[in-house]
C-alpha cells in the first residue's frame, strides 16, 4: 500500500473551447502522471475538434456536456444557452458520480460552469485556473465556489479574493517545456525562420497584414527568410497561393500538432496574444511580434501582451493601427538584427515560470489533502 502522500489522484479537469484553455490543462495532467503514475484523470469539455483531437493526441479520455456560451449571444442562442444549463449539470453530476474524482481543476471556458457546480453540490474541491490578465466571464462567477485559485500573471489578483489566489504560472507541455534554457537557432543558410500563429482557430486579419507585408518584402528584395505559417481552416489556400506567387519558401499548414518543432525553430514570432501562447514563447525564449485579437473578451489580449511588451521580449501593434507597409518595415528590421532577436529571446525567457505545472499539481494535492 502506497501512503497517502504517494498515491495516486483522482483528477478531473474542465475547460476547453480554445487550445488556451486546453493545453494547460494538458500539461498539469502530464504533470500528475509524472510525478504519481497510478493517477486517473477525466476531462469533461465541449464537443469542438479543438477539444477531442488535442485529448485524443494525448491520449487522454475526455466526456462531454451540454454547454454554450452565455457572453455576447443573440437572444435565441441566449435562450439555447440558458436552457441547456440545467441538462449540462445533470450531466455533469452523472459523470462526477461515475468517476468519483477527489478535486476539480477547472480551466475556464462555458463549460465549466455547470461542472463546477456539480461539484460543490457532492462538496468536492476545485481549483481554478486563470491564464489571463482580464479574469474571463466563468472564471469571475465561478471565483466564489473554488478553494483555491492559480494565476498565470502577476496583477490578475485584483479581480478574485487575495486570500484564495497563488501565482503559479501558466503551465505549458512537456515537449515545449523541454524547450527552455535553449539559445535561438543558428540561422540555417543565413537566413532566419518566422513563425507565424493565429491561434488555435486561426485569425484571417493576421494572416492578411502578414500576407502583405511579405509580398512587398519579397518585391523589394528582402524576403531572404523561412516562413512557418498556421492559418486555421479557412485561409490555407489563400495564404499557400499568396506566397507561392510572391516565390516565398513556406510551410503552410491550419494547424501544427508539434508545437515544439515549431518554436525550436523559430528566429522570431508573429502572434496573437493568447496567454497559452506567450506562456510557450516565453519558455522557449523566442521573441515576438504580437497583434492582440481586438475583439477579445474585456481586452485581455492586448493586457496579456503589455506584461511581455514591458519585460523588453515582445514588441505589440494594435490590429487597427498596423498596415503590411508598417509590419513589412518591422520585420526588414528585426530580421537584419540578430543582436536584437536574441536580446529579446532573453527576456521572454525572463519572465517565464518554467514550473508552473508543479505549482499547479502542488496546489492541487495541498487542496485535496487539506479536504480530507
């Protein structure tokens, strides 16, 4: 028989909707496993492919529920929203009983609203995670129900109970995190690779500004680098075609699966300011060229963006204000600067929290053990 402290846990984890809320979650189960093997874990999220084909690449089981977003809606798809609640907690009750888990770690997202409130009715701890500066909207209502709450950056704390939060980080997987302490890559032929990334579901205005600066850097005579482009599902075509007819090397896909290999390779990023996403860079010590999504809930993306911007490893335009002429000039820039690049490598990776997944489990086990 194995001690208390040694034993397996039973975890079940929610969230999800976006690869940022599911890849942290991702890494704090990889972490449990780790570190207690015997340990069983159980996702409950939504139905989108984002969800089900990350879990199933990890391997890991997954339920689902009822759910819809509530924030922003139209009335007949607030009304859809509101009458699925109360089947999503039955729902979630049922696989809560089945599983019979020993904490919740809940993620964010719409669907984790009826799960934790499955939860607290069989009096179960949870523990949140936020990833962003700004709280999202489940997070906010659900804050009153957690035990303990785990921030990803310094400042979030202003928005929950002071005496419930714990800096931990944003924990990222373990083949990225495997990453850290690397210097940027040679460039292979003089030239550098830029790494450019929507998002999980893309982000069409990115790869537009993008598209256009490298069209006039390669008329110019200046496209003298690799692109690695994630474009989500509907630009594939548009932005392959856009850069076979500039005569670009790149790599066009909608979505990578290794993360890693991307940023292992990467001289520099284009990005979105999603918080999983800067936690990745940040480990990885890769600089980048930030473009927040300017219709994120309560701005957080560009508030996600400012802690990096001001630690020196980012540098950040506003969708609205940025042209290809104004990025096509930033990138001649920093790709004729490898000094620069790898000062800002430095600092990205300054401001990482590289175990942030064992801050999580460790909260997580202390919450637990604390509830017995």
């Amino acid at each position: 028989m194995k001690s208390g402290e040694e034993r397996g846990l039973r975890l079940l984890l929610t969230g999800g909707g976006t690869g940022g809320h599911l890849f942290p979650a991702v890494a704090t189960a990889e972490e449990l496993r780790r570190r207690r093997p015997e340990s069983e874990v159980l996702f409950i999220g939504t139905r989108r492919k984002v969800d089900s084909g990350s879990l199933a690449a990890y391997g890991f089981p997954a339920a689902t529920i009822f759910s819809y977003g509530l924030k922003g809606k139209k009335p007949l798809e607030l009304a859809r929203a509101l009458f699925a609640l109360p089947i999503g907690y039955l729902q979630a009750l049922r696989h809560l009983r089945l599983f019979r888990p020993e904490l919740i770690f809940a993620v964010g997202g719409y669907v984790t609203g009826p799960v934790v409130a499955a939860a607290k009715t069989l009096r179960l701890p949870v523990v949140l995670h936020e990833q962003n500066m700004v709280p999202g909207l489940a997070n906010r209502k659900l804050a009153a129900l957690a035990d303990r709450i785990c921030l990803s950056l310094p400042g979030s704390e202003a928005a929950f109970d002071r005496r419930k939060t714990l800096l931990t980080g944003n924990p990222v997987r373990r083949d990225i995190l495997a990453l850290a302490g690397q210097p940027l890559p040679e460039w292979s032929d003089g030239r550098p690779t830029v790494v450019v990334l929507g998002g999980s579901q893309g982000a069409g205005p990115v790869n537009r500004l993008v598209v256009g600066a490298v069209a006039r850097l390669a008329a110019a005579g200046k496209a003298s680098f690799r692109l690695v482009h994630q474009t989500g599902e509907r630009d594939v075509e548009m932005v392959a075609r856009a850069y076979r007819e500039s005569r670009v090397e790149a790599r066009v896909e909608p979505f990578f699966r290794n993360m890693a290999g991307l940023y292992e390779e990467a001289s520099l990023l284009v990005s979105r300011a999603g918080a999983t996403t800067l936690a990745e860079a940040a480990v990885a010590g890769r600089p980048a060229i930030l473009i927040p999504y300017p219709f994120a809930a309560d701005n957080h993306q560009e508030k996600n963006a400012a802690h990096y911007v001001a630690g020196g490893g980012a540098r950040m335009f506003a969708e609205g204000d940025l042209t290809p002429e104004l990025l096509a000039a930033e990138l001649a820039s920093l790709l004729t600067e490898p000094t620069t690049l790898r000062r800002m490598g430095e600092a990205m990776a300054q401001l990482a929290i590289p175990d942030a997944a064992a801050r999580i489990v460790d909260c997580c086990l202390a919450t637990c053990t604390k509830g017995r």
